[in-house]
C-alpha cells in the first residue's frame, strides 16, 4: 500500500441512497470507504452492488433501522473485529486489520440527543459515556499500536471554525464544552493526529454535515464539521491531500453529511 485515500461518510441508509454511493464510488474512486449510519442488517446489506463497483473485500456490522458502519474496500483485509461500547449491543464500530499490518477502526459515535444533561438526558449520558471509553481505549492501544487510523461520525465539532457559529452553538449538542473537551483527551489518549486539519488551519471554516432543517442548506451554511480522520504520528509524514466534497450535501435525496477524502503514503 504505497498510497491510498480512504473517506468516511455518514450514509443515512445505504440501501436508500446506494445510488448516491455508486455514483461517489464512480467519481472519487476512494481505495476504501468507511460508512456509519447503514441502517440495516448484515444479510440487507447491499454487497453485490458495492462488489460490482469495484470494492470486494466488505466488513459489516449492521442493526436494524439503526446505527451500523460498514467499510468496503479494493484491498484486502487479513482481521475483521467489532467492538461492544457502553454494552449497548449498538452496532457503532469495526476494526479491519490490513495484510501490511495497518489498522483501521470506524466509529459511528452517538448523536447525543437534545439536551445537553446527562442527568435527564439518557441519550447525552451514552454520548459522554462511548467517549470516556475511547479515551481508555486509546491509552491502552497507544503502546502497541504505532500505524493506525480511526475514522468515522464522532457527532462532535471540537473547533471553533468547525461550526457555524462558536458563540451560538456552545450550549448545542455536539459543540458544548464538555464533548470538545472529552474528545480532545480521545484524541491525546493515542495522540492522534486530525489528518483534515493537518490540512485546512484552525482558522479556517470547515464543515461536513448541514442539517435537513434549512430550507437552503448552501445558502445558510449552518454547517459542522462532525466527520473525521485521524491517524497515528508515525503517519503524519505521509499524508498527502484532504477533501471535504460539500457540493454531494446537493445530490438528490443526499445524506445530511457528505464524503471527506484524506490521501497519505504508507
């Protein structure tokens, strides 16, 4: 694997917008593709489709109208694993391990609700839960694990310039204090490395999800930044090129979120 590009995207269905994967799959012809959000069971799964398209080697977890992630992919994978977060039973993680050793995990973090309370807000405790978890997580595999990559909708913008509006969103799920600063920790626990901001500067506005809500997404751009790439120090030096495809949030019947694209040497 001496240069791949992997996306991650939040799907929303994959069976209701396969045609907007094939068609992605066509155009930006990614070496692997990361979905959260399948919403469906592992035999529903549309493999023949995604087979035909190019990507052979698939992993699934799915679950019933419901959460899921899936990775399909043109290289092989030696390990499929599937973590439990939380013992929920939620399909929200695959791990592939690749034949060069090369690890790569999908994360599809809870949304977290409304209320930004744990104490009545079941949904927000879950969210604050999964990402202490992941915190252990990465201090345990920082030792032994030196090339890997994680991605995936974590549900949390942690810039400033990764929402629409700093000052208007700090009391908003997804942006609030207390998630920017957990997945900040996350991200020190394995000192990852944001592989899109390694590329756009803090400062610069950067989103991939705009809600259903706006009557004109593009026009309002009330935009955040909530799907990330992440990877281990060791391969900082060979990343290459990132791309947030903004212009599929117009696709028809779209996804709220859209593919973001990083390029790297391994």
């Amino acid at each position: 694997m001496p240069e791949i590009t992997i996306a991650t995207w939040n799907i929303n269905s994959v069976r209701l917008r396969l045609p907007l994967v094939e068609r992605f799959l066509a155009e930006a012809s990614p070496d692997i593709l990361c979905l959260q959000e399948i919403k469906t069971v592992d035999d529903s799964f549309p493999r023949a489709a995604l087979v035909a398209a190019g990507y052979p080697h698939l992993a699934v977890a799915g679950q019933k109208g419901y959460h899921g992630v899936a990775i399909v992919s043109k290289l092989p994978f030696a390990r499929i694993e599937r973590d439990d977060w939380c013992e929920m039973g939620d399909a929200r993680h695959l791990r592939v391990t690749f034949e060069d050793g090369l690890l790569l995990d999908n994360f599809y973090i809870p949304a977290g609700g409304d209320e930004p309370d744990p104490a009545i807000n079941p949904k927000f405790d879950h969210k604050l839960r999964f990402l202490r978890e992941m915190v252990a997580w990465g201090e345990k595999r920082r030792a032994k694990e030196k090339r890997a990559i994680v991605v995936g909708d974590f549900n949390v913008a942690p810039l400033e310039h990764d929402v629409w509006s700093h000052k208007k969103l700090l009391g908003v799920v997804s942006h609030t204090p207390v998630e920017t600063a957990l997945l900040a920790e996350v991200q020190a626990a394995h000192d990852w490395v944001d592989a899109v901001r390694h590329f756009v500067p803090a400062d610069q506005k950067l989103y991939s999800w705009w809600s259903y809500r706006a009557a004109d997404w593009d026009a309002a751009d009330k935009g955040r930044r909530l799907d990330h790439v992440w990877v281990t120090p060791d391969l900082k030096d060979g990343l290459i090129s990132t791309t947030t495809l903004r212009d599929v949030r117009g696709w028809e019947k779209p996804s709220d979120h859209v593919p973001v694209l990083v390029k790297f040497e391994v």
